[in-house]
C-alpha cells in the first residue's frame, strides 16, 4: 500500500509518499521563511498555493507504482493554509480515484515517534511552534495529559528573539547563543503537568533589557523552559506507570532537549525515543504513515465531510488504528516507590521520602528546586491537617539532603482505587485547604492516598503548593486534578462532575466558574 501525503498547516509546504510494504518514506518539503518577525498567515497561504503543486509532483515523479489514498493535515493550525491543504487534497484523491484520509498534525507527530521506535504504548511530548502538551493513550483517545495554559514553545521562544531583533525562526539562533551562556535566574512555572511561558518570556525581554548578555539569557531560557518540559514527562511517565516516552514537533530538534529527556529516562529506567530530524520539523511523511494506519482501519472520509478544522485537538480524534487494550499500563508499584520528583522507602508506618537531585537540571536550578519544594511540602502539608484535610504527620524534616519523614497512611494511591465518593472527598479537600488560602500544586490520583484502617483520604505531596488569594489558582488546582483523571481513569467524565460536586459543598463557586475558563485556555479551544 502507498498513501500521498500533504502538509501545510503553518510554514511548510510539504509532500510525501509512504510505501507500507518496504516501510519507507519519500518527503519533498518548501518552508516559508519570512522576511522579518514571525508567519504571517496570508504571506504563508500564499506560499503554500505556490508551493505546495511542486512538491507534490515532485513526489509523484519518484513514485514507482499507484497511490493507494491521499492522506493531509485536517488541522490543527493556520486556517489560509490548512484550507488550501485540504483543496489539494481533494483534487488529488479525485484524480487518482482512491480514497481522502484527513490527519490530526499533532498525533501524526506522535505516531511518528511510536512507529520508528516500535514503542508499544508510550507517553508523547509534543513540542512544537504554536504546542505544547503531552499525551497518553486510554480508552480510545490520546488523552491530554498536561499542556502549555498560555502560548506553544517555540512561539514563545519566537517572541523573545522578535524582541532581541533575530528573525524566524529563533529556536535555532538561541540554541546557538545558548552554547556561551552561564546561568542566571528565570521563572520556572509548574503546575502539575501543565505549564506556563508568559513569566519567563517576560523576564527573559527583561534581563535582556537590562544588559544581562544574550548568551546567558538564551542559556538560562534553554535550562528552564526545557528543565519544565521535561519535569512534565517525568511526572506524566510517573502518573500513567509507562516506561516508554517519545519526543514530536519542531524545538525537538534542540540537541539541549533531548539530551535532558534522555537523561532523565536513563535515571528512571524508562526508554526514551526521537525521531530523526525529517520527521520532527512540520512533514508530510507523518502524515502519510499515519494515514495508511487509519486507510487500513477503514477510517476515510467522504468530500462533503473533510472540511478543516484550525482548532482540531489531539484528543478529539477517535483512535481507530490501535486496539483497546494497548492502554498505558496503569499498575500498583512495590517496594521503594520513584515518583516524578523522589523516592519513597516504608519503614514500618515510617515513610521517608527524598527528593534525588536531577542529573538533566542545571546545578544550582535543581538545588533550588529541592530545597524549596522539601520546605513547601512539609510547612502545607501540616497546615492542610490543621485546617482539617487528612495528610500523613510530619516527623521529620532534613532540608539539605531534601528529605522528609511522614506517618504511613492509606492502603493504596487513588489511582490504583478510584471510586465516585474518594474523588469526592479530594473535591472537599481542596476547597478546605482554598479557603486556607493556598493550593495543593500537584492533586493528582497519585497524590491522594486511600484505604487503610479508617478508609479515609489523604492528601500527599505538597511541594508544589503555594500560599494565594486568587481565585485562578484555586481553579488550576482542579483542572490539574481532572487531567490526572482523564489519564487515569477508564469513564473519567463522571468522575469529573463529582469532584465537581465535593467542591461545591465546601468551596467558592467562582472557582468553578473559574475552571471553565481554564479548561478554554488549552491550546485550539
């Protein structure tokens, strides 16, 4: 089987046939390259009209035998050029005769990197110009498991190099700068599995401002911002009990990235995937190969119902190509626990948890870090008992080894026992420690204890926590929680109105009111 498959969702033009049988890919690619600042969406449209006819016969000129279906990019991304994408595409599989296959950008960068690496089931970090999330598979659908709440990686790291007067793309200009830079202090913003850009954009333009050398800026931009990102895939590898993570998208050509990635999966005993750079940067082979999967499974798509969608998320698509028991494992550990952040050793009803330096971290960002979250958790962790929230007591605290002695509690995380009335409790909980006037930082299943002697639920982990009066913050709080479910759970839905309703009983209604608005913020909402 051979599929045609067409790219434009942004800046490139690109064609590209996949040969099933010899498993090969032929990619011809045209990249817009403005003049000056970023894609400008009409001068990109007009690019692709002009390109996108070449590259695809160039393609059908090296094409040895007939194209079985025309796969292309339905979205998400610019609507000028997805819409002359889609009327390529249209023609094409007209002309031919065979069948249209419409591909969600965003997971074909995913099922790139799980069909080269022939991963299983793995955890995917998407990082590219206008994203930035990380998904999972469960119950049919790549789940979205944390993303950036403001701008993609590479727009941000745009908008620094716009301000310092580079052109696009400035991914590379600062990977370049970045190998004389030494390390000063940025923003780094974590919540959970979600992310922010906005603080260290702006600190960064500020720095910069201020006469701090470039170098060292776009050194210290690297470190964090990929420091964040790769946090983020621990913690998502630690969630879901996967040992298999794969890196998509564009800025995952930044050497900086994947060693991090790479180190931090070494460190854990995962396995770590990227593919080579073609596939990476925007390309119709993804979507080519990810169009014969779904040509196979029979999922194509009539004239009158391929329009584009700019705003086409990840876990929209129904996954039809893969069976329903390749889950991500969710499973019970034993023994000595490694978390996202620390290991935990059990000593009787003794618990001892330490938080391990991160060998992929800058030094003394890592040290930080440590020092600061070992702190944060033991002070919230006992504050949120004395305002009535079941945690674990604090019997010891050891700042420069970041090490923290708990009482033993609960039977089992939430994850490995989720029930309709424990997530309601984690709903009440959280509206207590809101109304305490800080937030928990990291409420997924996996930090909520449950079972034991008295049946209870605890909270556990604060080290993200935080003292805050805003009300964004408490919602943040939530939405971290409902993503963890959306990865976790097998009819996660009704757990979410529960949680919901927990809340409700003690908490503000503008957190709830709050949290819709968060939800929307998601990138293509």
């Amino acid at each position: 089987m051979r599929v045609l498959g067409v790219e434009g969702t942004a800046w490139c033009a690109s064609a590209a046939c996949y040969d099933a049988e010899a498993d090969s890919v032929l990619i011809e690619s045209d990249a817009y390259e403005p003049e000056s600042g970023g894609i400008h969406p009409r001068e990109a449209a007009e690019h692709m009209q002009e390109a996108l006819p070449a590259v695809v016969e160039r393609v059908l000129e090296r094409v040895d035998g007939p194209v079985d279906a025309v796969a292309f990019s339905r979205g998400p991304g610019l609507g000028p050029c997805l819409r002359i994408v889609g009327t390529t595409a249209r023609a094409l599989a007209g002309s031919l005769d065979v069948p249209l296959v419409g591909v969600n950008h965003m997971v074909a960068h995913l099922e790139i990197g799980r069909h080269r690496s022939g991963f299983e089931s793995p955890v995917c970090l998407n990082a590219s110009g206008a994203n930035a999330h990380l998904l999972g598979y469960r119950d049919g659908r790549y789940r979205v498991l944390g993303e950036t709440m403001d701008t993609g990686v590479g727009n941000a790291i745009d908008k620094f190099t716009r301000h310092v007067g580079w052109s696009h793309p400035g991914g590379p200009k600062v990977e370049a700068h970045a190998a004389d830079g030494e390390f000063v202090d940025l923003p780094y913003v974590v919540k959970g599995m979600d992310f922010s850009f906005s603080g260290i954009m702006s600190a960064a333009k500020g720095a910069y401002d201020d006469g701090v050398p470039v170098a060292d800026v776009c050194f210290s931009l690297q470190e964090h911002i990929f420091g964040m990102l790769t946090e983020v895939s621990e913690r998502a590898l630690s969630l879901t009990g996967s040992d298999e993570l794969v890196l998509g998208g564009g800025v995952g050509q930044n050497a900086r990235l994947r060693e991090m990635l790479e180190t931090m999966c070494e460190q854990r005993g995962a396995e770590f995937f990227a593919p080579e750079p073609r596939f990476l940067r925007d390309n119709a082979g993804m979507i080519a190969v990810l169009g014969a999967k779904m040509h196979a499974a029979g999922d194509t798509l009539a004239i009158p119902d391929s329009g584009v969608d700019p705003n086409f998320r990840p876990d929209e698509v129904p996954v039809t190509w893969r069976d329903d028991d390749e889950d991500v494992a969710i499973a019970p550990e034993s023994g000595p626990v490694r978390g996202a952040e620390a290991v935990v050793e059990f000593d009787g009803d003794t618990v001892r948890k330490r938080r391990v330096p991160k060998r992929y971290r800058h030094p003394d960002l890592d040290a930080t870090l440590r020092r600061e979250r070992t702190t944060q958790e033991a002070r919230l962790t006992s504050l949120a008992r004395r305002v009535g929230v079941p945690t674990p007591v604090v019997r010891d605290v050891d700042v420069g080894s970041a090490t923290i002695e708990f009482e033993y509690v609960g039977a089992s995380d939430l994850r490995d026992a989720l029930s309709a009335p424990r997530v309601r409790d984690v709903g009440r909980h959280l509206a207590t420690i809101h109304a305490a006037g800080f937030v928990h930082g990291d409420p997924t299943t996996r930090n909520v204890r449950v079972g034991g002697d008295d049946d209870r639920t605890y909270l556990v982990d604060f080290g993200l926590g935080y003292h805050t009066d805003h009300v964004e913050d408490y919602a943040m709080d939530l939405h971290v929680f409902d993503q963890s479910l959306v990865g976790t759970a097998d009819a996660p839905d009704e757990l979410r109105d529960v949680v919901r309703d927990g809340y409700r009983e003690v908490g503000d209604e503008q957190v709830l009111t709050r949290l819709q608005d968060v939800e929307g913020r998601g990138r293509y909402r």
